[in-house]
C-alpha cells in the first residue's frame, strides 16, 4: 500500500443550531463533502444553507455523498439521486459527483477516497510568508490532580494558512486576552508564547507547513486554552499578525432567499434588507461574534463588533440574523475598512 495523501476532516454539523460552527470549520477547507441523508427528502433545511456557505466561502471543489442508501430501495436511491441533481442544478456544486454510500456498513468509502485523491488537487502552499494559523480548537492536556511541575501549556489546534511553524519559534496570538476598562474602552492584551511541541494526529513534527490540521503545543496558561477559548483567535509570527478592528465597513450582498426555514409562504422566506441597530452574527475566519448595525447605504454596511477580530481588508465574511431563535444564515461580505484598536504593549 502506497501513501498517496494525508487529509484532514473538519467536522461540520447539519444540525441547524450549528451553523455558526460549520461556518467557522469551512475558513480552513480547501474542498468539501457534502452530506445527503439519502432516507430523507432532499434539499433539508440545512443542506441548503450549507450549500450556500460552500459558495460563500469560494470552495471549488465539491463531491456529494449520497449517505444511508441501505436503507433505501433501488428505486428511492434513484429518485433521490434525481432530487439532488435537481437541487444542485445552477449552484457552485452543479456537475460535482455523487457518490452513493452507506457510512455504516463503509460501501464506498474507498470510492471517496479515491474521488478525494483524483478530482481535488492540491492548493498551492506559501511556505515563505510570514506563518498564520486560525485556531478551531483549544484544550488544556493536563489531567485532574497533576502536580505542578507536571503541567504542560495549553494546545491549540488548526490549520496553517500560510507560512511554516517551527519548534522553539515565539509566537503572538491574536485578539489575545479582553478586558475592560471603568469607561467601558475594551483592551486587547496579545498573548505571547513559544512552540513547545507540534504534531498532525499522533506524529510529532519538527516544523508544520500549511495543509492539515496541526495541534501546536505551547507555554501558554492552559485555563486560558481550556474548552475551546481560543477559538477565533489568530496565531502567528510576534508583530505580523493583522489588525484587531472593532469596527468593520463592509460590502455586501444577501441571499434572495431565506435558507433553513420551512414555509410554503415564499414571502416570509425573502431576506429582508439589513436594518440600523439590528444585531448579526458574524463570522470571520473561525471567529463568531455579535455585530450591531450602525449604517446602511446601498451595498455597504457599517458594523461595530461584540468583540474585536483579529483580520484584514478584503477577508470575506458570512452574516447571519436571529429568526425563530435560531441564527440563519443571510449573507456575505467582503471587509473594505475599519476601525483598529492598539493593542497593549507587550510587558
């Protein structure tokens, strides 16, 4: 047997309620599977909205999965394969193949496996930019009762977007630690650390490159990588990160449709137009955080965040409104300006 490619999988949840998490995970894919329950009608709720944040996110390379066909007849898996050409027919994952399987009993998953090698290729990689990495994930390694010269740095896991982490390299990471002061003025206090161990699942790596899914092991507090808390935080390089921005002037555009809302009434489903002092969620990168509409004029939107971002111009973004207390997706844009704040200097 022959090692032709190392992948990783980013799990996206179809519930709808994860929506914001299947946003964050799609800022570090170079291609998706797209998940069809095959004992179900298709399009679902959600399969819709995932659809849209493949195309949001500029994903080319698509292959669909037609899941559970065991427990289908013949005839049903063929009228369902139909329903799906029907639904992808005119979208960025039209002419993609599908591929029928049953994840349980693993009936085609070599097929995948071998669409995954044949029909993606390979991204072409910066190696020599300055090294970024979006963290999805934070844990804190350290079992209950260690002694405290056992304690080991928190982890934190992602995917380097450019450049080439190294063992032993200092890194900042990016919005850092929030505070505020007694006037209400929100501080960012980077956090600074050097690499201490990397590894890709269970090999240990001398230097990471981008590709993959990396854990970098560090020096950091590990309460402050517990449970996923540096999620949405940007690791690189000390000084070559981007701008933390608490203000964002964005171009816009909204989806024709609601996606994810069962109605037969098409009115209720039109997006209605962004209103000021309406609250969003926003996604940049693999950050989430509440965003208040200060102005609107044509296509632009002018937005204050929650929470400072750690990002730059031009970095796309996914908006989604609050309807039946669930977050739905809306729309995208593409940041044009903002407001930056200085973080605080480095003791």
């Amino acid at each position: 047997m022959k090692l032709l490619r190392h992948v990783s999988f980013v799990d996206c949840p179809g519930h709808d309620i994860l929506m914001a998490t299947m946003l964050n995970g799609a800022a570090v894919m170079d291609a998706a599977l797209l998940l069809i329950a095959g004992n179900e009608s298709c399009p679902q709720p959600q399969t819709s909205e995932h659809l849209a944040a493949i195309e949001i996110m500029k994903l080319k390379h698509i292959i669909i999965l037609q899941n559970k066909v065991d427990l289908c007849k013949e005839s049903a898996c063929e009228e369902h394969y139909r329903s799906i050409l029907d639904f992808v027919k005119g979208t960025v994952a039209d002419g993609a193949p599908i591929v029928p399987i049953s994840a349980q009993l693993k009936y085609n998953v070599d097929a995948i496996n071998e669409y995954i090698v044949k029909k993606i290729p390979i991204p072409v990689r910066d190696f020599t930019s300055d090294p970024r990495l979006i963290v999805i994930r934070s844990f804190d390694v350290n079992k209950p009762g260690a002694e405290v010269d056992e304690l080991k740095g928190g982890v934190a896991g992602g995917s380097i977007l450019r450049g080439v982490l190294k063992v032993g390299d200092e890194i900042e990471v990016r919005p850092g630690i929030l505070t505020k002061d007694n006037e209400g003025q929100i501080h960012c206090r980077p956090i600074f650390s050097r690499i201490v161990t990397l590894f890709a699942e269970h090999n240990d790596l001398k230097f990471a490159v981008p590709g993959g899914l990396i854990g970098v092991g560090t020096k950091i507090d590990p309460t402050l990588c517990r449970a996923d808390r540096l999620v949405g935080q940007v690791l690189g390089a000390v000084g070559k990160l981007p701008k933390i921005y608490t203000e964002l002037e964005i171009n816009y555009f909204l989806l024709r449709r609601l996606l994810g809302v069962k109605t037969d009434d098409k009115k209720q489903t039109k997006v209605s137009k962004l209103a000021k002092n309406e609250v969003l969620m926003v996604n940049i990168g693999s950050t989430s955080t509440g965003g208040r509409v200060m102005n609107v004029k044509a296509d632009l939107a002018k937005i204050i965040l929650t929470s400072p971002a750690c990002t730059e111009i031009d970095e796309k973004i996914a908006l989604s409104r609050r309807i039946d207390k669930h977050w739905r997706l809306i729309g995208w844009g593409k940041i044009k300006r903002g407001v930056d704040i200085e973080p605080d200097e480095r003791k």
